[in-house]
C-alpha cells in the first residue's frame, strides 16, 4: 500500500514515515502544500494522510483539487484545531474520516487501514475470499483455519490483491505500489513474488486464487464473502 | 418614570395646569373687583336718586313722591330696596312687600356703612347715610337712608363667568397636551425606530441599524453599527487566534506523543499528554463559545447544520451501516453563533453515533410558549445501550471538572453542557423511544 504524509511538522512527519514503513506501507511524505498536492496528484497512491495547517497550499485546498482531479483514494485529515466547522469542511472538500491531534500512531493505523478497507468495498478488517483469510490488523494469512507464513513482500502483494479482489491489477501497478518512486525496478521480481505466493496459499493447485491475465495483470478470483 | 414622553408631558403638563390655574385666579379676582365696583355704583346711584326724591311729609319723617320712584322700588320683592328711618317714622320702599329683612341699625349724623344681610333667603347689600335735613337738629331729626340691593345677578354672573372660564381653559389645557403629546411621537419617532432597529439585530434579523437618523441621532446610530461590526470581527478573530493556539499547543504534544518509546514506561507520560490535550481542548473551545446571541448575527437555520454533520458522520461513521434520521421542523433556527450550534450538535450527534447500533434522530421544533432563551427544542437520540438513570449527572460531568474527565468520553458533552448554560438553555438525559439515550436540549431560537 502506498500511502502519501502532507505534514509540515519534522518530527510528526519522520515518526509517521518509520511507523507506518514499519506497517508495511510505502511511505512518500510531503512538508508543505505545494508539495504535498504535487505527490497527491502525480503518484500513484493508495491513500493520503493530510494535516489541514499546512504552509503553503492549505489542506483543505490541497484536498478540493484532488478530488476536482478525480483522484478517488481515501485521505484522512489530521487536525490541531478539532472543532466540527474544520471537520465538515474537511469532509465537505472529499477527505474520508479525521483524527484530532496529538494523536497515537495505532489510531491512525486503524483509521487508514478502514479507510483502505471501505475502499476495496470490504466492511470488516478481515478480508475472506472463501478459505482465503486476511487479517489486515495482525497482518496474518490463514487457508482453511491453518496460517500461512509470508515475507513482507508478499503479504503487501496478497493485502493488495484481496482488497481488491475480483478486478485486474496490472503488474506496473503493483510494482509502484510495493516500491519508493527511485527504486530500480524489475517486472520480474512481481512474478516471483506472485509465483511464490501460489506454492504458499495452494500447494495442491486446487484453489488457484490468483490468476494471470497475459498482457494485463493479475486478478484475486475466488469470491468475497459476506461481510460478517 | 422610565417612558421619555411620559415624563416630557408630565413635565410640561404640571406648569401649564399651574399657569392656568393661577391666571384663572387672577382673572375671578379682577371680575369680582369689577362687579363689587358697579354694584357699589348702582348703590351711591340708588343713595343719591332716594335722597333727591326724599319730601318732609305732613306727619314728620320722609319719604320719596311716589311719581319719583324709581320704578324698582315700586315692583315687590324686585331686588332693589330702599328705608328711610328716625327714631319716630320710618319708610320702607313698596318694593319690600313681603320682605322681611332688616337694614341695619339706625346711624348717627354723617355716619356711612356697607353692610350685607340676608332679606328672607336673598342676599343683599346695604348702604346706609344719616343725614340731617336742618342745621344742628337733634338726633331725632336725623334720618338714616338705606338702600339695599340683591346680590342675585351679580352671583350669578360671577358663576356663568367662572364656568366659561373653567370651560375655556380645560378646553385650551386639554387642546396643549394633545398638541405636545403628538409632537412628542412626531420628535421622539426616530428613537423608537432605533429601538426597533436593535431589536431586530437583537433577533438577527438584520445586522445593522439602517441609515436616515437625525443629525443627533446619526452619531449614535453610527457608532452602534460600528461596535456591531467591531464586535463581529472581534469574535472571529479571537476565535481564529484560540484555533491557531490549540494548533501550536497540540502539535508539539503530538510530537511528544509520537516520540513516546512502545513500552511500559511511556504509560504514565502517555497519560499526561492527554490530560494536557484534554486541558487544551476544553479550555479553548469554552473560551471560543460565544455564549449568547451574537448581536447582528442572523438565526442559524437548524436544518442546514444538521444536513452538513448528518453528511460529515455518515462518512466517518460509514462502517456502521448508519441510519441517521434528521425530523426537523421547518422553519426551526438557533439566535446565536453558527460555530456554537455545529459543536454542540456535532458532539452530540457524534456520540450517539457512537453508542447506537444503527439508528441516530436528530429532531428539531420550536416552543413558542417556553421562555426566551429556550425556545429552540433539539434532541438528539440513538438506539445503543442508553445511560442508566444513576449515571446521567455523572455523564454531563456536573460537579466534575471537565479536564478531569478520561478524554474522549466526556470532554464533548461537558462542552455541550457548558455552552448551552452560557447560552442560559437547558439539557436533560432521558430514555429514548428508540432504546438508547435521548438528550434533550432547549436554547434560544425559534
């Protein structure tokens, strides 16, 4: 998941960069407004994090353009001041949901990755596709109850193709999202990564849970289930 | 004595009825003067013509030819009367047939008197001489003339006189004050427009006092509208510099936080940052509620807010599956600040949101019979859990300090509670139809 950081504070910016890297995101940050709506425009991103007293283009600014740019990714609004004009309009503008600061990482967390969540149409933070579990808190992987031990590579691949499940991610995508904007790329690596994760979810070949669509991507095919 | 033209008519209305009371006195003195001075002519007249007419008779003592007589004192009981006595012979005039009166005792040589007597019931005025008609006679021969008058005609004239008087003057009195009364509305006109003007600032339905004062009136009228516009700008920029206060407090202590190692010694200073935000929070947000109406500053229309936070919660409430109904009487407005009425509603709403299993009301009605400040009748209810009878002061935090409340709980309704008091409202906790709780709320509105 590729998340952008708009926040003009170094300290809170840095914290947020480590922590959510450490979640297994692919973090880009921004330290002012103008910035910040260049990455919201240019990269490809999953979700934004925007502090609404930004220097520069103001939050609330930044966030209208991007959804006048119709950029659909959720963003969440940090926000000092914390009185409900600022939160409706933040929530008037396009932004998803808001978290009053000083805050603590876990709820930020939480918060985006419901947001990432809703926007794959999932309604609870485990994602079933029939035997197929994710649990996008713990981060674990089960098949049929038993859990499956995955790399951090692929975990982020499988989270990517199941919030997503049933549409075709093409392979430039899911190496955008799984690298920092410099890091030399290589197609080649996804297919192992993706070849990797059939031996592990399927060793009988019996689900055959991802498929390749030559020339187009891959697509997470076993149906959703019900939310709970 | 708190009405301006009352106390002008009054007074104006005091010396004028003085004035004329005392010109009234005057004008009755010098028309009794007038009267007393033609009666007391007539009587030298009456005096003069008897003693003219006056003819020794055969028998001793006088008395007047009666081809001589004024015709007066020949018609009985007409009013004028006349006497000419010594101490052996007396005449009485033909006028004083059936009169019983007495004119006086009988005087000595060169003596004169005005006196007044009753003749019968009419009131009458007596002149009386003693004159002798012989050098040195003795007191026999002394005859005392007596002319008497009624007073009848002369009363009754002062009496018609005194009633036009008193006619005329009430009428005159009467015409002042209605003249001074309608000046009054005509010149104090302008003020009464004033007080319209504020009230309806007052009310929010306009912002400003209009323009077309008098001259002594325009200066008033202009610094009004400026301390309203100074007042407005001021709000705002206290509360934008309350705003930029919690942003550079809270940023630091969200450093803070996030610089927190994961442990067990982070507990204790985890806890601290929140006391401190919790402090922040409720002690800037009590001083930005403005508590009261905002002078100039217009109803805010109840169902527009509720439509702008229905619409912010269904978004960051999107994982429950939430129903939020919004029954809102059209029409319903809050006189107060616009900010004061998104927080409220919108802590009150986000908790219920937060409690419900997956219904929110929201209604809105007003009271025309409550009290001013309690008019606007909003509650707020959801189908959770509710709130037990026994809990709900704690819930509203009375008698609690707000900053000593675990944050996130009760720093929202302590705030609701605060503002709604500074607005002189009302808010109760009762069982909602729905299941859950229902908050009540009673502000100023309509």
């Amino acid at each position: 998941m590729r998340i952008l950081v708009v926040e003009d504070e170094a300290t809170l910016r840095e914290m947020l960069k480590l922590r959510f890297g450490e979640a297994g995101f692919t973090v880009d940050v921004a330290r002012d407004g103008d910035e910040g709506l260049f990455a919201a425009l240019e990269y490809p991103l999953d979700v934004a994090i925007v502090d609404l007293g930004l220097p520069g283009v103001p939050g609330m600014e930044l966030i209208r353009r991007v959804r006048a740019a119709a950029k659909t990714y959720p963003i969440l609004i940090l926000t000092a001041r914390d009185n409900w004009q600022e939160k409706v309009e933040g929530l008037q503008a396009g932004a998803d949901d808001y978290v009053a600061k000083p805050f603590q990482f876990e709820e930020v967390l939480a918060r985006v990755q419901a947001l990432l969540r809703r926007a794959g149409g999932w309604a609870s933070p485990q994602l079933k596709c029939g035997p197929v579990v994710l649990d996008t808190r713990a981060q674990t992987v089960a098949v049929r109850g038993a859990p499956v031990e995955l790399t951090t590579f692929e975990y982020r691949i499988l989270e990517h193709l199941m919030l997503r499940a049933g549409e075709v991610i093409s392979k430039g995508e899911l190496t955008e999202r799984l690298y920092d904007q410099d890091f030399e790329r290589d197609s080649n690596v996804i297919e192992v990564l993706i070849g990797r994760l059939r031996r592990k979810l399927d060793p009988e070949d019996a689900l055959q849970p991802i498929e390749t669509l030559r020339g187009r991507g891959y697509r997470f095919s076993l149906p959703r289930d019900a939310g709970p | 004595m708190h009405s301006l033209s009352r106390r002008l008519l009054i007074s104006v209305a005091l010396p004028l009825v003085l004035f004329s009371a005392i010109t009234m006195l005057v004008l009755d003195r010098g028309f009794r003067t007038l009267s007393e001075r033609s009666l007391q002519e007539l009587l030298d007249a009456e005096m003069v013509a008897l003693i003219a007419a006056a003819d020794p008779l055969p028998g001793g003592g006088y008395a007047p030819a009666a081809q001589a007589l004024e015709p007066r004192l020949e018609t009985p009981q007409s009013g004028v009367y006349a006497q000419i006595r010594s101490r052996a012979h007396a005449w009485r005039s033909p006028s004083t047939a059936g009169v019983t009166g007495d004119f006086g005792p009988p005087l000595r040589h060169g003596e004169r008197s005005l006196t007044y007597a009753d003749f019968d019931h009419e009131r009458v005025a007596i002149e009386s001489r003693a004159i002798q008609f012989e050098e040195g006679a003795a007191e026999s021969g002394t005859y005392t003339f007596s002319v008497a008058v009624s007073l009848a005609p002369y009363e009754q004239q002062l009496w018609q006189f005194r009633r036009q008087l008193l006619g005329w003057f009430s009428g005159l009195l009467l015409a002042l004050l209605v003249t001074l009364a309608a000046l009054l509305r005509w010149v104090l006109a302008p003020l009464r427009r004033m007080e319209r003007e504020i009230h309806a600032v007052e009310e929010g339905r306009s912002d400003t006092l209009g323009a077309g004062y008098p001259r002594e009136l325009a200066g008033v009228a202009g610094n009004l509208n400026a301390l309203l516009t100074g007042e407005r700008k001021r709000v705002g920029r206290y509360r934008d510099t309350l705003g930029n206060l919690a942003h550079s407090l809270k940023t630091p202590l969200a450093v803070m936080r996030a610089s927190l190692p994961a442990d067990a010694s982070a507990v204790t200073l985890g806890g601290e940052i929140d006391r401190m935000k919790g402090i922040i929070e409720h002690q800037l947000k009590r001083a930005a509620a403005t508590g009261g109406a905002l002078l100039g500053a217009a109803p805010v229309e109840v169902a527009q807010v509720a439509a702008e936070l229905r619409g912010a919660l269904l978004k960051v409430y999107a994982d429950k599956d939430l129903a939020l109904e919004l029954a809102i009487a059209p029409g319903s407005a809050f006189i107060g600040d616009r900010g004061d009425l998104l927080e409220m509603l919108g802590n009150l709403l986000d908790n219920a949101c937060k409690w419900c299993r997956s219904r929110v009301r929201l209604t809105a009605s007003a009271d025309p019979q409550a009290p001013a400040r309690q008019r606007l009748l909003l509650t707020v209810e959801d189908d959770g859990p509710g709130i037990d009878a026994g809990d709900r002061d704690r819930v509203l935090g009375r008698g609690v300090r707000a900053d000593e409340n675990v944050p996130g709980h009760g720093i929202g309704l302590a705030m609701v509670r605060d503002t709604i008091e500074l607005y002189g409202g009302a808010l109760a906790i009762e069982a909602s139809g729905l299941g859950g709780a229902r908050f009540s709320v009673q502000l100023p509105g309509r």
